[in-house]
C-alpha cells in the first residue's frame, strides 16, 4: 500500500496540534486513506486529507 507524504504529514500535524491522547489519525490499510478523529468525541473522514 502506497501512501502519500503530504497526507502522511498532515495526519502527524493534525495528532500532534492537541494534547498527547486528544487528537487521532487511522490509516486504512486497505485504501490508504487517513481517518481523524478530533478530541475523541467526533469522527470524520477526510478523504485521505486529515
């Protein structure tokens, strides 16, 4: 599975702009895709963008 750089980044930035446990980001091994999950309360999709 390939995955790009930039998204890879943004999911890193996006974990590390909270709190250590706060803020998430699953990679999807079969897509790809990045999924973020703000604050453990919501869970979005990015669409491979966090």
């Amino acid at each position: 599975m390939r995955v790009d750089w930039y998204d890879l980044e943004l999911a890193f930035e996006f974990v590390s702009s909270g709190q250590p446990g706060i803020n998430e980001a699953i990679l999807c091994r079969e897509s790809g895709k990045f999924y973020c999950i703000p604050n453990l309360a919501t869970t979005w999709m990015s669409g491979g963008r966090c």
